[in-house]
C-alpha cells in the first residue's frame, strides 16, 4: 500500500488527433466572416486547427478581387442609368 501523500503516476498526454483539413466553403466562410471583423471563438478555434495560413491567403486575395470587381460593376451600371 503506498502512502498517502506520495506522488501518484501522472496521466500520459493525451494523443493528437489528426483534424480533417477545411473545405474551400470552410475556408471562404471563414476568410468572408473576417471582412467584417467578426467570428466566434468556438469557430476561430476550429479554424486554427483545420485552415492553413496559404489556403486563408489565397482565398483572400480571390475574394477581394470579386469586392474590388463587383463595385466597379455597380459603378459601371449607376453611371450608365444616370448618363
């Protein structure tokens, strides 16, 4: 019997689990959100474990060019209805 004040075996770390990388839905649901400064916690937790810094760059800069594109197509369309 082993005395009560003695050091018990500590637990053995728990093993990573390996998390499925995101989808681009994921990732262009998380990089949209961003846009607009706003994301639970339980989701930006999420993210850090599936979504890679490249895939966040890549579809940022995608979807920033469709913004950029889309207003300059409605700028195209205002000024020929008002012209």
């Amino acid at each position: 019997m082993a005395p009560a004040d003695a050091p018990s075996d500590p637990e053995p770390p728990a093993p990573k689990t390996e998390s499925k990388p995101a989808s681009l839905r994921q990732v262009a649901g998380a990089v949209f959100w961003s846009f607009f400064g706003v994301r639970r916690g339980e989701h930006m937790e999420q993210d850090e474990v599936t979504i890679k810094p490249l895939q966040v760059i890549v579809v940022g800069v995608a979807l920033a060019a469709v913004f950029v594109f889309a207003l300059l197509a409605l700028v195209q369309i205002v000024l020929r209805v008002a012209g």
